[in-house]
C-alpha cells in the first residue's frame, strides 16, 4: 500500500473511532424536554344523544413530555396534554331541564381535557429515528353545557349543567424524529387515544403533533 493511501486509511480509522462513542451514546443516559403541538380529530359520546351514536369534531392543544433513556433503544417518558375541542354536533336529543318543558331538538357542546400520561418510546435511530410510543393514563374532560335547538329555532343554553368526566386513557402512536444536534431534536407522530370513562360518556381521538426536543445528560 502506498503511504498516501495509508494515510487515508489511518484517518478512517481515527475518524471512525473519534464518531463511536458519540454514535453509541447517542440515546443511552440522556434526558429530553418536548414541547409538542397537538391537533387532530375527537370522536365524542353524549348519554343525551337519541341514537346513541357519537359525534366528531376537530381538537387542538398542545403537550409537554420529559423522557429519560435507560438505553440506546428506548427512552421513559411522562407527558401532560392539554386539548380543547370545537363544537360537536349531534342530531337530536332530550333533556330535562327543571322547571322548564322537556326540550327535545339537535344540540352541541364542547371540550376541554387535561390528561396526564406515562409509558415508553422505541427509538430506531441516532439521526434519523423512527419511534413507536405506547402510553396509559388518566384524564379529566370539562364538557360545556349542551345548546339545544328547539321549535322554532330558539336556542336553549341551560339545558343540562356543564360536567366533569374522568377517564382511564391508552395512547399510542408511530413517529419519526431528526436530530439537528446533539442537544436538538426535532419531529412528527401520528396516533391516538382511547378513553375508559368513569361515568361519562365515551371519547377517543386521533391526533397529530409536531415538536421540538432538547436532549441533556442530567447529573443526578
């Protein structure tokens, strides 16, 4: 071999262990801040409703996760969302307000959840990196007082008492994640969640969120 091309192959292999370490720590040790924009659909109950059948409506919100890697293939996270929902319309329904007549007519309400989560994030990757995050949790759901259309169009605001539901929640979702930096990591995931309610009525979404991650190794 010649010296030039000796020369080459001592840089390789300098080079290639100076990038190792930093490749084979890159998850392991770390910790992470997200700060994630949510957006999506809801898919809402009401034990109101005539045919049962639930209604859909956009949400919008944003969320806040911490995670910490116990290795290079996975980080533990816990997340807080907060979402509030548009109006959802369903066709008919009967309530009865007191001292009023029954009011029977199409109503809608709204939403506004907090729901606190934790669970475990697969990470595929050291720069580019596909992720599955599975989640359990529980939530609490603030629903309006329903608006009801009644004979001739009048609009009935008190019809039932606004609510506080609570769920058991499951979360999932798929995404793919790019680090910019060794500190910086930016991204998308696709998923959902599925609500157990506790009395209420029934709720599950599907939400898209876009972030930004800054990543630390913490001295515990």
């Amino acid at each position: 071999m010649s010296g030039r091309g000796a020369a080459i192959v001592r840089r390789a292999v300098v080079a290639a262990m100076l990038l190792a370490p930093a490749l084979a720590s890159a998850d392991a040790d770390e910790a992470a801040l997200h700060v994630q924009l949510v957006g999506g659909i809801a898919r809402v109950g009401d034990d109101a409703a005539a045919d049962g059948e639930p209604a859909t409506t956009p949400l919008v919100g944003i969320m806040g996760r911490f995670g910490y890697a116990t290795h290079d293939w996975f980080q533990y996270d816990a997340a807080l969302t907060l979402v509030g929902t548009a109006a959802a319309r369903f066709d008919e329904g009967t309530f009865m307000p007191p001292d009023v007549p029954e009011a029977i007519g199409p109503f809608e309400l709204s939403q506004q959840l907090a729901r606190i989560d934790a669970g475990i994030t697969a990470r595929f990757g050291v720069r580019f990196i596909p992720t599955i995050r599975l989640a359990l949790g529980a939530q609490a759901r603030h629903v309006t007082a329903p608006v009801v259309t009644i004979a001739g169009g009048v609009e009935l605001a008190d019809a039932r008492p606004a609510s506080l539901d609570v769920d058991l929640v499951g979360v999932a979702s798929v995404g793919f994640d790019y680090r910019v930096n060794r500190r910086t990591i930016i991204g998308l995931a696709v998923g959902g969640s599925y609500a157990v309610p506790l009395g209420g009525a029934s709720y599950q979404s599907v939400e898209g969120t876009v972030f930004w991650s800054h990543y630390w190794y913490p001295r515990w």
